[in-house]
C-alpha cells in the first residue's frame, strides 16, 4: 500500500517497504552500537524514536494512492483543476483535509462523493447502516472506511456473509451454542456478534437471510442482547451493525422476503454506493492501483498496456464494477510479460470490431436479425457516435464544453472521440466555413 500526501498530486509517496528499509538500517547500525561513541548512539536513537512516530503518524492518515499510469495524460488531466468538477473537486479535498481514513482511492464523482459523506458523519455514531449497490462495487470496503473512521476503530470488525451459512448453523453461527445443544456441539462456542462485542459486525449480503434469523437479528437491534442455542441465558452485546445487499430490500418486503420492521431498523443510514460504469473518471486510477498491487504480488514490475488495450479497459462497461477491474488488471499482469495487448483480455469479453461490423454488413445483406447483443452493441455505438458528433457541432468543435455540456470527464470523452475516430478540428474548421458563409 503507497501513502499519498493529501496537499496533492505530485506530491512524493512513501511506502511501507520503504520505511522498513529505513528500520532495517537503523537496527543493523545499532548493532555496532559497543563501538560507537555516546553522541552517535544518542542521535541514531533520537532518528529510530522520530521514524516510530513517522509510521504512527502514517498509519492514522488518510491513505491515498499515487496513480502512475503508461498514459500519464490521462491521469494529467484528471488531475487539472480545469478538468474536474469545481464543486466535487473541493468536496474530494475537504475530506481528505478532515483526515478522512479511506483504504483505496477515488474520484471526484458526486454520487461516491455523496456516500463518503454520509459514512464520514455516520461513522463517529453508533446507528446502523444500510449500504447497497451492486455486486463488486466495494460495499465491504465501505463498511471498513466506516469502522475506521468510527470510535470503535481499534476493536474487533467481523465479517459475516450471510448467504454462505447453512439455514440450520445460522443461529449458531450468529449466536453462539452451548455444549451438547445439538450434535456435534462438544463444547462451548461463541458467535459472530459476541466476538464483535464492542466493535463492529458487518452483515454481507442481508437479503439472503432468511426470515427465521430476520426475526432474531431484529431481537438483538431492540434488545442489544443474543441468547446462544441451547440456553436461556441472555448475553449483552455491544455491538455496531453495518449490512450489505446487492438486492432491492424495499421489494423483497413488499413481496413479503424481507421484514419491514427489520429493514427500517438496518436503514438508520442508507448509504449506496453507484457502479463503476457511472464513475469511469476513476478507471485510470484504478488500473494503475490494481496493477502496482498485481506487481507487487507477481513480484514484478507492472505490466504495460498497448493503447488498444488502455482505450478498451477505459470504455468498458465493467458489470463486475471493480472487482472485474481487479481481476482484468491481474489477469493481464499474470498473463503478458512487459507489455499486455488484446490478445490477453478473456475471450468473452474481447472485442471483435472487425468481425462484428463484418456480421452487420452480412446480415443487412440477408435480411436476417442480428443476435440481441449484436444489435444492442451495433446500436448503442452508432448512437454514440451520433451523439458526439452533434455535440461537436453545436459547440463548434470544443471538447471542453461539450464535456461541461454533457457534465463528463473531459479525458474521457477524449476517450470516445478516439474510440470513433471523430476529430474535433474537423468541426471546428466546418464551424468557420458556416459563419464566413452566413458573413
């Protein structure tokens, strides 16, 4: 993980390697210490002791990455304030000067902007909180940001997934059992909420519960108390309860699938979080992240991307959100030695330009349908097109006004214009032609 100086870009990162190199130094320097004089062992005392609180005071900043990229004029002009929105750009500042603990990166989207926000002043409380939004879009980060942020920071944070547990171990799992409550039961055992006690439990996937543990996990927000199988003994639990879903819990209870009264109590504080497909000004930072990240593991230096790769991986839809852009970026760091190209992408999702336009072309020949995602692709990029072109024409071949226009990044609507082969010179010349003409 790289730290980044919240004063901006360009400013220097340090890492954790970097700082135990540091350490590594010291120590093997105070071995020597018999041989050296007092006045040098006070100093290299004085340097370990100031190198302690510099991880201290590391370890309680916002951490932030650097993203350095093999297009970095993308990231430039993400990093222009001329290219951001003024007002998201400011609130993206404001956080991250209040110390605002965020494991990852992001943007100035507003939709993002708008949940960091509720969880920053949600966190210090103790309400429950609702997060939703779709699968891979980083719901479990978000709980992490929220307990960090939160007074309980330094007590226990549990994971719960409560699609994975079996129907029958559901309570036991939650709750806790007592010895000989069931087969298998040889001794006592605690649940997830009394190993949370004092800390946060974050509830993944609540719409999977099923309605029997609905109707004890409402017990334990009314009563801040469990009872484990096989005893009456009620045990006090102080414990924060953040949930997760993937799933609309409105409708699931008016469809009778999700407690009403238990969805009102988990949604204190509803935070949603959006998808990455309507937060593309984050894709660059992301694959530089992912890709250091991949490097680090591989333990080699980050792969490079082809252009044709980086256009494609900055225009995909990405219905996996991140975690498809994760495991993209590990794919292609695995996969391809200096450089990775198309070829390394997974077939399913490779794209065939060529031969698409080749079936349209035959099939218009023929009379005969395209398949539906043929036609929906074919479509979706004709009216792409479509639309940038008029709106290259109506502000006279200006890219950044189109993209204030349109409330876009303007790299990546650069991004599309490349993707079309539509040169926005070319515009602003037939602009010049029409107003000599009206002259």
């Amino acid at each position: 993980m790289k730290l980044f100086d919240p004063h901006g870009f360009g400013s220097s990162v340090v890492s954790y390697a970097g700082l135990l190199e540091k350490i590594e130094i010291l120590r093997s320097t105070l071995r020597w210490a018999p041989r050296l004089e007092r006045t040098d062992i006070e100093k290299l005392l004085n340097q370990s002791n100031a190198l302690r609180e510099e991880v201290m005071q590391l370890s309680r900043k916002e951490r932030f990455v650097e993203a350095a990229s093999e297009a970095p004029e993308a990231l430039d002009a993400l990093a222009r304030p001329d290219a951001l929105t003024p007002s998201a750009h400011r609130r993206r500042e404001a956080l991250i000067e209040r110390s605002f603990i965020f494991e990852g990166i992001f943007g100035d989207n507003p939709k993002l902007l708008a949940a960091l926000e509720i969880a920053e002043k949600a966190a210090p409380t103790d309400l429950p909180v609702l997060i939703d939004g779709e699968s891979g879009t980083g719901k479990e980060l978000m709980a992490k940001v929220i307990h960090a942020n939160g007074a309980r920071a330094d007590r226990p944070y549990i994971s719960v997934n409560c699609g994975a547990i079996p129907e029958n171990l559901l309570e036991s799992e939650l709750f806790g059992h007592r010895r000989g409550a069931f087969t298998g039961a040889s001794s006592d055992r605690k649940g997830k909420f009394e190993s949370a006690h004092t800390g946060t439990i974050f509830l993944d996937e609540i719409g999977e519960l099923p309605l029997q543990g609905q109707v004890k996990l409402l017990r334990v927000l009314e009563a801040h108390e469990i009872q484990r199988v096989g005893s009456d003994e009620p045990i006090g639990v102080d414990t924060r309860i953040v949930a997760a879903t993937n799933r609309n819990l409105r409708e699931l209870a008016a469809q009778g699938r999700f407690r009403e009264d238990l969805f009102y109590r988990l949604s204190v504080i509803h935070v949603t979080l959006p998808a990455l497909r309507e937060r593309n000004d984050e894709i660059p930072l992301l694959i530089a992240y992912f890709g250091d990240e991949a490097a680090g593991q591989l333990k080699r230096r980050p792969v490079k991307l082809t252009p044709k790769l980086r256009d494609f991986l900055l225009t995909y839809a990405y219905p996996g959100n991140i975690r498809e852009l994760r495991n993209l970026v590990y794919r292609l760091s695995c996969l391809a030695g200096d450089t990775a190209d198309i070829e390394h992408l997974p077939d399913d999702i490779r794209p065939k330009p060529a031969a698409l336009a080749l079936r349209v072309a035959e099939a218009e020949a023929a009379g005969a349908p395209l398949s539906l995602s043929d036609a929906k692709r074919a479509a979706s990029d004709e009216a792409e097109r479509a639309f940038l072109e008029r709106g290259l024409q109506e502000t006279g071949g200006t890219v950044a006004e189109l993209a204030r226009r349109c409330d876009m990044n303007r790299s990546h609507l650069q991004m599309l214009l490349k993707k079309h082969g539509i040169h926005s010179k070319d515009f602003r010349h037939a602009d010049k032609v029409n107003h000599e003409k009206e002259s």
